[in-house]
C-alpha cells in the first residue's frame, strides 16, 4: 500500500477565489425572489402614511372585489399569531406589543396595517392600493431628545416619558478622577441614524403543506435557525416541521439579522389559504420597515491631566430606539458601552443608557451595531483632547494605549481584551503614510490658505460573538463535517454567510485539515433541513466561532481516520500520520488515502476498537471570550473652502485582526466597511422629519456611496493572533466600518482647526461644512 | 417646512380679503380645485386634482378659515389627502394696502406626507411655491374681474 | 394586452404582455431569467442593467412594450454556450469583486459597455462609468480591479 | 413597485402619435423621468404614446447654420455626436452630466426638455445657446426660445395635444468658449445648480456673454444681469467674480434636504464664475 505521497499546496493564508462566485457571476444564483412553486400567490402589504396615528376603520371591500385578489387580512384577523419577538432583556426594560399586522394604532411610517393576497403580484400591488383607512392622526415625535422632553407626545400611550430603560454601568471611579483631572472636557456627539440597504431588499416565500403539517419559509436572512425558532413558536407549530432557508441573501449587514412581521405574516397567510405566498420588500419599504442603524446622541466627558494622560471618560448616550425593539435592539446600545474605552488604559468610566422611543422604525445592528459609535465617540474625544493640549494626537494615542505586555487586559468596562500590539499598528500606519512629511505638507498648505486634513483612528473593537452569557441566543456555532464514501466533504456550517465568502474560507480550512482537494469540498448552510442547529453570521463571528467550531469538527475527522486508517495499515493510531490526505504508517512507510478510508469506513467491515461506522462530526463550539481586532485608520484630505466639499487625498487602513485564512476575503471585507463608514461620515442619514415622515426615503434622497466617491483604500496588517480561538482568527467583517469613520471626522476637524473647529457631526455635508468656514469668517 | 412668501394682488385689502373668504373665488383659484363646499362656520370641505408635469393626484380634505381681522388678517388650514401623500398646512396670511393695491404675506408651515414625502424632498419647496405662486396670479385675475380668464394651466 | 416579440440572449420569443409589465419582470418572470435583479423602484441603483440593441439600460425602467423588436443580452447570455466565462465574468472572479452578488449581473452588464466604450480606461474613467450602479458589499475597489482587468484581457 | 395600468400605443409616424396626443394620451419618449414615477404611482397616465422610437425625431443635423435635434435624440447620443462637440459642445457636454450611462442611454433630449424639471441639465444649456424649441400638435407647429418654453417648476409652454419634437441650437462662430459646471445633488445627481456659460471675446473684452442657470430656483433662467455685468468688459477674472456675483439676483432660490436657499444661493455664484472662467479659457 505504499504511495507516493505529493504534498498538496496549503490553503490557508492564500488569496484563494472564491466558490460562490461562479453562479453570481453568471445569474444563476437563487434568492427568495427567484423562487418558483406551483400556485404562487404575490402578497402586498398596505402601510401607514403616518407617524403616529390612530385607526377608526379599515375598508377592505374595493381591494377584496378586485378580480383575482384572493384574501386581505387586517389587526383582527393574526391576533392568534405571536408577535415580533425581542431576544435583548434589560433590568426594568419596556417591551411594547409588536403584532405582526397594527392593531388600532400605527405607530411610524411604514407599520404594516393590512396585508393583500392575489394570484399575480400586479394584481396584489392594485389590491393595497384600493385599501381605505379612516385614521385619526396624532403628534409624532421622532428626535429622541425632544421625546424626553416633559410633555412630549407619548409614542406608546402607556409610558407618556418615552423611556424604554435606564441602563447604568461603571467601572473605577469616573467622579473622583474628574475631580483630580487638570483638563475635563466635554462634547455632544452624534451618531446619526442609518438606513442599512442591503442591495437586495427583504423577501419571503411560504409555504404549507396542510398534511404534513409543515411549513417551508425562504426568507433573506442572516439567522435561518433563530428564525425558525421563532417562527415556529409564533405561528405554533412544531419546530421540526418548519423548515427555513436562506437561499442566496443580497446582503444584510445586520439588517437581516432579525425576524420580521412578514416572516410570520406571510407563514400565516399560507397558512389560511394552504398556498404558497411570496412577498418581496420594495426598496421604499426596505427604507421605512427594515430596521435602522445608530441613532445615537452622546454626551461625552473625557477627563485627562495635561501631560496628556488620560483619566477617565464619561457617558450619557440618548439611544433613538424607533416605536418598537426588534430582535435586539436595546441590547445595541449597551455594546457602545462596553467598548467606551477604546484601545486606551484608563480605569474610570460611568455611562448611562437612556433608550427612548420615537415614531420611527426600529433601531437595531447595523454593520458594527455600537461599537462604530462607541469608537467614534472615543477617538473624537481623544483628538478634541489633543487639540486642547496642543499635543499631536498621534503621540497622544501611544501615551493612553494599553502595552503589548499588558494582554490580557482587563478594560474599565469589565472586558478582558484577547491580544494586541496596538503601538506597532500605528506605528506601521503612520510610516506608511509619512506622516511626518504629511504634517509638513499641511504646514505648507496652510500657509497657502489651503484647509488640508489629517485624521487618525486608532479603533479597537469586539467581536466574534462570543460568550454565551453574553449574547441573547446562545454565542457557540456549529460545524458538521460528513465524509462521504468516496472521499467527498461536505461541511455544514451553522453559520448563514450571505456574501462573506466562507464556503471558500471553510473550504480551505477543510482541504488544508483533510488533505483533500479544495474541489473536494463542497459548503453548504442557510437551511434548518440540511444544516444542524447554528447561529447565523454577525458581529465578525463567522471565521472565529463557526470556523472554530469546524476546525474542531475536522479534529475529529482526522482522529476517527486515523483509527480506520490505523487499522488499514495494522499500525498504531497514536503514531500514523494524517497528512497531505494519505495516513501513513512511520514505522513502515505504508499509506493508504483519505479516499480509501472514507471508502473503508462506510464499507464497515473492518472497524476500529471502540470506532463506528461512517465519517461524520458534529461540533457545537463555543469561545471563552469575544476577540478583539484593532487598528489605525489615517485619512488625509482637503476641503474646498469655496463650496465645503470634502476629498479625500489618501486612505491608509492598517489593521490587526489575526490571522488571515483568504486576504482576498479580508480586503473585500475592509473596502466594504470602510465605504459604510465613510458613508455615515460623509454623506448617509435617515432623517425623519418633525411629523414622522422618513424623508430620506428612497435614493433619492439618501445617499448611497457610489464608486466615484469612494478613495483608493491603501491596507495593510499587522497579526497578533487570538488566543481564543485555534485558528487566532479575529474578526474583519465590521472593521472597516469602525474604523474610518472617526478617522474621517478627525481629518475633516483636522483641517479646520485653524477657524477654531473643534467638532463636526456626521454627516459632514458640503453645506455643513461651508457653514462652518462661511460663519467663521463672518 | 415652512411656508412663508409675498404676492400681489392688484386691488384694495378689503377686496382682496373679501375674496380669499369666498368659496365661489376660492375654488377657482386654488390649482385643481374641483369643489369647495361650505360645511360649516369657516369651513369648507375641499376636493382637487393636482396635475404637475407627470405628478397627478386626487385630494379630499378641508379649508378652514379663522381668527378673522377683516382687512388685515386671517389664519388658515387646509387638510387633503389622498393616494400619493398628504398634506396639511397652516398659516396666517397678512394684508397690507401697497401702491393702491394689497401685499399679502403669508406665513406658516405645512407637513407633507406620504408617497410624494419620500420621493420628492428636492421638489417640495420648488412645487409648493408654484402652487401659492398660481393661486395668487389666478386670485388677481378673479379680483380684477377677469373671471373669463383661460382655466388654470394645471 | 399586447405581442412583443424580442430576442434574448439570442433566442427569439413572443409573448402577449399587459403594458405595464416592466422589462425586468418580463426578463425574470415570463421568460425565466432571474439573474437580473431589481434594487430599487428609481432607476438608482442598476442592479437591473441589461443590454438593449447594444446599450446598457436598466431594465427596470423600460415597460416590456417598449422593448419590441429589441435584442437583448443579459448575464445569462454573456458565457460562451460551452459555459466558458466572459472576461468580464473571470475578471469579476478573479479579483473578488463580489460578495452578496445581487449587483453583479448589473455591473457585469455596464462593465461591458464601459469597455466597449473606452477599452482602456483609467481609474477616475471607470469610477464614473459605474456611477449607476449601487454596490453595498465592495467598496467598489475590487470592481474597479476586475474592469481594469477585464480591459487587459479584452484588448 | 408596479405602475397602475395603462394603454400603450407605439405610432409608426410622428402623425399618428400626434392624433393620439390630441386626444389625450401622454408621450412616453425615454421615460427615464417618467416611468419611476408611475411605478411609485405618483404618475398615473391612462394611455401613453411611445415617441421615443419614432425615427421622424431621431436626428442631428445642420441646417442653415443651426443644428437641429429631433426630440428622440438620446443623451448619449448627444454627449457623443461629432457635429456637436464640433460645433455646439456646450450642448454635449451638459448631456454628459445627465445621470449616468444608462439613463444616458435611454433618456432623450425632448423628453427631458418637455419635463422641466427645475434641476434638469439641458435648460441650463439651452437657456445660455438662446436655444429654440419646436412645438408640433396635429394642427401646427410652432418655435419659440427657450427662456419662453420654460415658463415655471414642470411647467412649460406646450399647449394640449403640442409635443416637443425639435431643439435648434447655433452654431457659434470661432472664439466662443462654453462651460458647463454642475454641483449635482449626491444622491440623485440631479443639479443642486447647474451654470452653462457661453463667452466670446474680441480684443481682450467679453463681446458676448450668455449665462444659463439651472437648479437654483423653481425655473431655469437667463442670468442677464450676470451678462450685462460682463458685456464689454475686460476678460478677466476679477470682472467675471464681480459679475458671477449678480447671478442669484432676483431669484427665489430653492430650500430643500440637500441645500439651503442660501447655500444653493453660494453655490450658484461660485459655479457661475467657475462656468465662466472655463468658458473663457476655451474662447480664445
């Protein structure tokens, strides 16, 4: 049996294209939209205009005459369905009923009131319209400060303060080190709501079967377990009988990482009439009915003695919740919290959570999901500071990091960071941007009048979640790893990627364990009939908990091999070696292929002691802590002081996330969140006016970074691996994000210091801008 | 958004003021207007077709008319809705004798609403200046007695 | 309702159509090719571009009747019959230029008529020809690596 | 979004489709303004008629020493005609602007015009060449100036059952530099203003000046006062910053979202004068 053994190339650490693409690139990829069944009924969903309004009477009849409309369905007819479920408890937290259609009341513009059933989705879009509502509509209030404000119209009547809860937490002594400092200061800084806008809009597709008395849902989502969990119990059926699938998904970014009404809705409707009904969100309601992100107001108070060391920081954080909680949306906040520190080594903090309602859609994650706030409100905090101490905010960083000897380290908020060098990260990003001959450039600008920015982030944030304790729903993932007879693998991740690209990223993990080809390998997830129980994807967890939980899956692949291939060979499974897809006998030299003991293993005629037939694993991983990726984000820019546009000159992204399974995957990561945060910077904001209407409702009005206002994005890495996991892997999904927004703000501050800008809220438009030089020269 | 502009009207505040409480005057001023019906003391209940460009849209709603200072001032409401948004605005209009003829200023705040809310932030203002701009151009033609003057362009 | 007859993809096909019915939903449901994709509802975000009698227009706002008598290309037409990819396709591939995939056809479709247009465009050029279309996942700069790539392997 | 339903007709001849508009329909040209609207159902027409494929208008050609554009004429095609970047590029550089490749691709020169939207490009162009529109029902045709068509927000001086079929624009004589600069709206693209200067100079002084301006206010206009600031005067650019100041006079400028009256105010003077200052490079 012996063979020559050729050493296949190692995948990790590679920039291996990616295997989903082909399908994407050639159209032939399946989202909910393109799902076809025998019978499909188009569902349209009738929603208040209003912000805040009451119902006197619904009017059905013109809707219900329409030929070929099958059904409407208004409040009183789902009252037997559960409702919007909320996984995030808080002490004293005020969970209001969310019915999957409005009851008496609509309570934001968008709340879905009635619900139109027809054979052709032309016919159902004509149905909505022939709806008549007779309403009463009240004040609407959608800023969150004013809801607080005494008098206030109450979003829910029953809690007229518009408080949802109060949530404190300190660490050290904030007080006692305010007191002590030689410098406090303040800001009020705001993180303004964001409107998520996945390119592909929600959409569900479901479908009973009466007999069987199960229900099959395709929805765009990031969480197909949890949606069905919840789903089930909604709609009260059995949780094996429903079965959900996320087919491709067009993106989430944490907006689908929830379960809406028109899952259960749509359940519902199928339901009553035993057809299969697809709904698909249009983008004006993916604007007013998927949740926002953000929605912050701060009150920050850092405190600090002159030689530039930081004391303490303070915080009020007045969070915009919308009308109702999604599936998490007040435990968004309490993240901002726990990352108030940033990547700096202060002990004292005190921060209170006011979590207020608003005639609005709901808050809730969104790409990073309160740590882009957290980081923005500390590293704009860190360079008002500077700026007060006349020191360079680069030298003020290395002043208050936390040192690499320090790791473990234990945060005032109670973290324990994994691992990190956080001075060489800036060190490599400032070399690699000059920026001393940068600071030099801009003394020469503005000599010539010229307003010339640089910006420095230095973002840490937390991620890969995490702990159990610490999430709503369980923080473990799952991996299966089945080996069929002739060799195949097939890996079940309980992960739902939506674009991430794990179906290369595992793959690779998987060949490099197995010794397989990468061909070999086939990926699958986002559906509860094939894939085990999982988690979903968010919070950069994929790699770090549900590759984890593969790597260890593949661990036990590889020991029951061993023990077939053991006894293939009549050696000793402590000593075969399982490499390069052959296990080989040491002492003999003797192999035989991964192929053949997979064949040999199902053929079950020759069974290890104490093994079994097949060559499967399943493994539910769960990590001791959250990682903790980091880095330093430098942006140079200019403005026009003419017009107060904004360009950015150069974008310098050095980041530490751990080790690297697919740098491809990585810098596609990063560019992306790094347009997201440019884009809250820059240019996004959901602005709901004074009466409740979202008037940043469509692209219009809303503006998407396009490929023409995006900058080249210079990257590099530094990698200190975490130690939580085994495969040191940290997180890269939101990164991007986190760290480019203060990093622009910062630039944009930068450059007008010399009119005496201390601060500048997002998003930093052109008008805003021009005020700011126009009203400093008048 | 607020509201708030000139026009003038080439006759006398009394005149002017007279017209703008006449429903018979109001209705062939207001773009679209199909039916202003007196419901009740200064009330009016309302129904018009606004046409703009490709825009066009059906609105029931009411005309209310208060705080009455005959010439010099008055306040008023209009409420309509329908299909593509609503709108309701209020605002106290002041008249004012200028060069033998009346200034009117208005004043006051509207909250759109609605389909046109989320799609037509940049043409609110531009649409809401047009509409107050025929009104006053239609209501001087009224006034001065070319009551035969070509329909609204709407 | 009303006959069009169109070529898609090469293949001629004749329906009757309600005249509202748009071109995109004419593509995905009558004829069956769901790899054009709809983001939007005002023509913004160009996941539904496709290629009309040599343009590149977004679909989803053309009426299907419009498009009578056109030749159509979309996504599913651009590989060779033996499945071998289109540049543009690999370019797209090899340069990681997608994630979620819902704009890829679409920027697929307007990375062929910028090439066709300009076959060797610099970074600023190619930045302005996707200005129609939307992409969340990229940042756009691995789109603009894989047109850059797409221009070398076609010239 | 699904429009409401509606009647189609696509006319083989200018005639026919003129019969159907006199009897009410609507022309449908390259509906890139138009179709989003009927999908959102704002716009709600009951019989549309294609004119968008009529061969009739799809032309661009000189003609006694104009140019001559038939309404169907795409953007695109405009951006790229050789005639009109020889001998107009003022008009093809503002199609340029418009959107972006597909909507340029589709959208056509009547279409646009026949819109008025007050944040188009073209009437910018238009107003600046003293371009003139033909108008054509079933009855008559007629011609009248830009600065007459465009008469207020969406509002134009076509009559019932008037279609614009032609837009003439001169062809200006040697020494003329036009500009158009345009500060677009980011989400859109519309123009927050859009300013089309177009300049001669004879002798180091403006001898003729003609500014358009498009955006800033419910219409697009002529800035005459900017003009007549400039007539006769030395071409330089502390006349054209005096000048460009004046552009914003007497108008109402437009309050939304994106920018104040006052900061589109701003923006209209520094366009104007960045319009001109190109212009007058490209003049001499």
């Amino acid at each position: 049996m012996a063979t020559t053994v050729t050493k296949l190339e190692k995948l990790v650490g590679k920039r291996v294209r990616r295997r989903e693409d082909p399908r994407l690139i050639t159209g032939t990829a399946m989202y909910v939209e393109d799902v076809k069944l025998p019978d499909l009924h188009h569902a349209a969903i009738f929603r208040s205009p209003h912000g805040a309004a009451n119902i006197r009477s619904i009017d059905v009849s013109k809707a219900l005459a329409l030929p070929g409309v099958v059904a409407v369905y208004t409040g009183k007819d789902i009252l037997g369905v559960g409702s919007v479920v909320c996984a995030a408890d808080l002490p004293g937290l005020r969970k209001p009923v969310h019915h999957i259609l409005a009851q008496d009341r609509v309570y934001f513009v968008g709340h879905a009131v009635a619900v139109v059933i027809a054979k052709d989705r032309y016919i159902a879009a004509d149905g909505a319209d022939l709806i008549e509502v007779d309403w009463a509509p009240t004040q609407a209030v959608t800023d969150p400060e004013k809801a607080l404000a005494a008098g206030a119209p109450a979003v829910h009547p029953e809690w007229p303060d518009n408080t949802a809860f109060v949530f404190d937490q300190k660490g050290g002594d904030y007080a006692a080190a305010a007191a002590s400092a030689e410098v406090v200061l303040r800001q009020r800084i705001i993180s303004q709501r964001l409107v998520p806008n996945a390119m592909e809009t929600r959409g569900v597709v479901a479908d009973w079967k009466a007999a069987d008395r199960s229900l099959t849902v395709w929805t765009s989502t990031q969480i197909p377990h949890l949606a069905r969990s919840i789903l089930a119990g909604q709609l009260g059926l059995d949780e094996n009988r429903v079965r959900v699938i996320a087919p491709e998904v067009g993106g989430g970014f944490g907006s689908k990482l929830n379960v809406y009404p028109e899952e259960a809705l749509m359940g519902f409707v199928s339901m009553k009439l035993n057809k299969p009904v697809k709904w698909i969100e249009s983008r004006r309601e993916n604007f007013q009915t998927t949740i926002h992100g953000r929605g912050h107001v701060d009150y920050l108070e850092i405190a600090a003695n002159r030689d530039g060391t930081i004391l303490g920081l303070k915080l009020k954080l007045i969070q915009d919740l919308g009308a109702y909680h999604q599936l998490l949306t007040p435990a968004i906040p309490t993240l901002s919290v726990l990352m108030m520190p940033g990547l700096y080594k202060f002990r004292n903090i005190e921060a209170q959570v006011i979590g207020v309602f608003t005639n609005a859609v709901p808050t809730d994650a969104y790409r990073g999901a309160g740590r882009p706030e957290a980081t923005h409100g500390i590293e704009r905090m860190v360079d008002i500071l500077a700026a007060e101490l006349k020191m360079d905010p680069a030298e003020l960083r290395y002043k208050n990091f936390a040192g690499k000897d320090d790791f473990p380290f234990l945060t005032a908020t109670g973290l324990t960071y994994d691992s990190g060098d956080y001075a060489a990260t800036l060190d490599v990003a400032l070399e690699k941007i000059d920026y001393k001959g940068l600071r030099k450039e801009q003394a020469k600008a503005r000599a010539e009048g010229r307003y010339m920015g640089i910006g420095i982030s230095t973002y840490g944030e937390l991620c890969a979640f995490g702990p159990s304790p610490a999430t709503p729903a369980g923080g473990w993932e799952s991996a299966t790893v089945k080996v069929e007879p002739s060799g195949k693998v097939t890996v079940m991740t309980g992960c739902s990627p939506h674009g991430q690209g794990q179906e290369t990223s595992f793959a690779q993990i998987a060949a490099d364990e197995l010794g397989v080809p990468i061909d070999d390998i086939l990926v699958l997830h986002g559906d509860t009939a094939i894939v085990q129980y999982g988690i979903g994807t968010f919070g950069s967890r994929n790699t770090a908990v549900g590759g984890a939980a593969l790597h260890y899956a593949l661990q036990d692949i590889r020991d029951k091999a061993k023990k077939f291939g053991a006894k293939m060979l009549d050696a000793d499974a402590e000593t075969v070696i399982l490499e390069d897809g052959h296990c080989t006998d040491p002492k003999t030299g003797n192999s035989v292929t991964f192929q053949q003991i997979a064949a040999a293993a199902y053929r079950g005629n020759i069974i290890p002691t104490g093994s079994e037939p097949g060559l499967v694993a399943t493994r539910f991983w769960e990590p001791s802590n959250f990682a903790y990726p980091y880095g330093a984000h430098i942006i140079v820019s200019e403005v026009d002081p003419e017009t107060g546009q904004i360009t950015i000159k150069r974008y310098m992204a050095v980041d530490d996330i751990g080790n690297i399974i697919n740098p491809l995957l990585v810098d596609g990561q990063l560019h992306g969140g790094v347009a997201q945060g440019l884009g809250q910077a820059l240019w996004e904001h959901g602005v709901y006016d004074d009466n409740g209407q979202l008037v940043t409702g469509e692209f219009m009005d809303y503006t998407m970074p396009r490929a023409r206002m995006m900058p080249w994005v210079e990257s590099a890495h530094t990698i200190t691996p975490s130690p939580v996991n085994p495969l040191g892997a940290k997180g890269v999904g939101e990164a991007g994000t986190i760290g480019s927004t203060p990093a622009m703000v910062n630039s944009v501050v930068d450059a007008l210091s010399p009119l005496g800008v201390r601060h500048i809220d997002m998003p930093m438009t052109s008008e805003k801008i021009w005020k700011l030089i126009h009203g400093s020269k008048a | 958004m607020k509201v708030a502009g000139t026009a003038q009207l080439p006759f006398p505040p009394e005149r002017a003021y007279d017209l703008m409480q006449d429903p018979a005057a109001l209705q062939k001023a207001i773009p679209g207007c199909n039916s202003l019906e007196r419901t009740g003391d200064d009330e009016y209940k309302l129904s018009l077709k606004m046409v703009l460009a490709s825009l066009s849209g059906q609105f029931e709603g009411k005309v209310l008319l208060t705080d009455h200072n005959r010439p010099y001032s008055f306040k008023m409401l209009v409420e309509g809705s329908g299909k593509i948004g609503f709108v309701k605005g209020e605002g106290v209009l002041s008249l004012m004798l200028l060069d033998g003829g009346t200034e009117v200023a208005y004043e006051g705040e509207a909250q759109i609403g609605g389909s046109i809310a989320s799609v037509g932030q940049r043409l609110i203002d531009t649409t809401s200046k047009l509409l107050v701009k025929r009104f006053f151009k239609k209501l001087a033609k009224i006034g001065s007695g070319e009551t035969d003057a070509a329909e609204d362009e709407a | 309702m009303r006959t069009i007859n169109v070529s898609v993809n090469g293949k001629p096909y004749s329906h009757e159509v309600e005249p509202r019915m748009l071109l995109t939903h004419y593509l995905r449901e009558v004829i069956g090719l769901t790899g054009t994709h709809m983001g939007c509802e005002t023509s913004l975000c160009g996941a539904c571009t496709i290629e009309m009698d040599g343009k590149a227009v977004k679909s989803c706002t053309i009426f299907a009747v419009q498009a009578d008598g056109a030749s159509i290309l979309t996504v599913e037409g651009l590989a060779a019959a033996d499945g071998k990819l289109h540049p543009i396709q690999e370019a797209y591939w090899n340069e990681h230029a997608l994630q979620c995939g819902f704009c890829t056809p679409g920027m697929i479709m307007i990375t062929k008529q910028i090439l066709e247009r300009n076959p060797n465009p610099s970074e600023h050029e190619i930045r302005e020809g996707l200005d129609g279309n939307l992409c969340r996942c990229t940042g756009y700069q691995h789109i603009v690596n894989a047109v850059k790539a797409a221009a070398k392997a076609t010239v | 979004m699904i429009a409401n339903s509606f009647e189609y007709s696509a006319p083989g001849s200018l005639k026919e489709a003129l019969a159907l508009v006199a009897d009410g329909a609507k022309p449908l040209a390259g509906g890139m303004s138009l179709i989003p609207m009927m999908k959102l159902r704002l716009a709600n027409p009951e019989h549309l008629v294609d004119i968008g494929r009529l061969a009739e208008l799809n032309y661009i050609r000189e003609e006694n020493g104009s140019i001559h554009i038939g309404a169907s004429v795409t953007h695109y095609d405009i951006e790229t005609s050789p005639l009109l970047m020889g001998k107009c590029p003022l008009l093809a550089e503002t199609a340029s602007y418009i959107g972006d490749i597909q909507v340029r691709n589709r959208g056509t020169l009547g279409g646009s015009v026949a819109h008025a939207d007050p944040s188009a490009d073209y009437p910018a162009a238009l107003q600046a060449l003293e371009a003139q529109i033909v108008l054509t029902s079933a009855e008559e045709t007629r011609t009248i100036s830009a600065e007459e068509f465009f008469v207020d927000t969406f509002t134009t001086a076509l009559e019932e059952g008037e279609i614009v079929t032609e837009i003439i624009v001169p062809i200006d004589a040697g020494l003329t530099g036009t500009s158009y600069q345009k500060f677009l709206q980011p989400a859109s693209g519309f123009a927050i203003v859009g300013v089309a200067a177009r300049v001669r100079q004879a002798e180091g002084k403006f001898s003729m000046v003609r500014v358009g301006v498009t955006g800033l206010s419910g219409n697009s206009y002529r800035a005459t006062r900017v003009e007549a600031a400039l007539d006769g005067k030395d071409a330089n650019d502390e006349n054209i910053r005096a000048a460009a100041a004046l552009v914003a006079s007497g108008q109402d400028s437009s309050s939304d979202l994106h920018a104040s009256a006052e900061y589109r105010a701003h923006l209209a003077v520094a366009y104007a004068a960045r319009a001109l200052r190109s212009a007058l490079s490209r003049s001499a």
